[in-house]
C-alpha cells in the first residue's frame, strides 16, 4: 500500500450550484466564479504535490482521508475556542461536508488521481483551525482472479 500526504493551505470551499446561461437553443452550464477560482487554485498546488510522487496508475483504486480546517468564527467565546484546541468544538453549521468533498474531488481529477471514480473510501472530517486542507492518500491492493 503506497501512502501520500499532503496539506493544502487554502481556505477549504464548498461546490456551489452550479450557473446556467442559455445562447440562443444552447444551455451552457458553468461553476460560479468563486468555485471555479478554488479548483484552479487546488490544482495549481496539486500539481506541485504531484510532480514530487509517483503517478496513481488509473485501475488503482484509492483510500482518500481528508480533514478540511475552518476559521474559528469571530463571534466565538473563550469556552468555545478552548474546547476546539482540545478537539471538542466541531463547526455544525453549513456548508455540508459533502459539499467540500465534491468540490475537492473535482478540483483535482487528473491531477493526483486519474477520475474521482478511482476513491473507493472516503475518511472526511470538518474541523476548526487554520484554514487549510490536510490530505492522505492510499492505494489500495486490488485483487486478481489467481489470488
């Protein structure tokens, strides 16, 4: 089992719904502007990170483990952000966590894995810190008919 981590200091962000324009008989369908700058940006740090492993073979199936770093809010009161550096504080509020993943699975298709149908285990967590994006990957042994 091949093992990778990585950490993605960027402010975690959600996949919005997506946009619609219509040209003529033509519906174009497009990420609003804010989603479409976060997966650039992921794939242009996913890059550097890629460039340093070696490349996931498109038949491997992987284990992805992410755990996507909040700001603390403002509003947030002594007992509150004395309870997150102990791991007890956890943001229950919106965006979903499902939200993140899609928009991170997307934002890096081909570049450190071939299509998002390759991760066949999902560890997800939404926590409080500094913002940023912390990453495990894992090949998984896929079986053979000769054992």
């Amino acid at each position: 089992m091949i093992h990778n981590k990585f950490s993605f200091n960027i402010e975690p962000q959600q996949q919005e719904r997506p946009r619609f324009s219509k040209r003529g008989s033509f519906v174009k369908v497009y990420d609003p502007i804010k989603t479409a700058n976060y997966k650039k940006q992921l794939r242009l740090m996913g890059t550097k990170f890629a460039n340093s492993v070696p490349k996931i073979d498109e038949k491997v199936p992987i284990r992805l483990e992410v755990t996507f770093y909040r700001q603390i809010p403002k509003s947030a009161t002594k007992w509150q952000r004395a309870l997150v550096k102990l791991g007890k504080w956890f943001p229950v509020t919106k965006p979903d966590l499902s939200n993140y993943i899609k928009a991170f699975e997307d934002g890096l298709n081909t570049v450190l894995w071939h299509d998002d149908s390759q991760i066949v285990d999902i560890v997800a967590k939404k926590r409080f810190g500094d913002p940023r994006i912390e990453v495990e990957l894992f090949e998984l042994e896929q079986g053979k008919k000769d054992g």
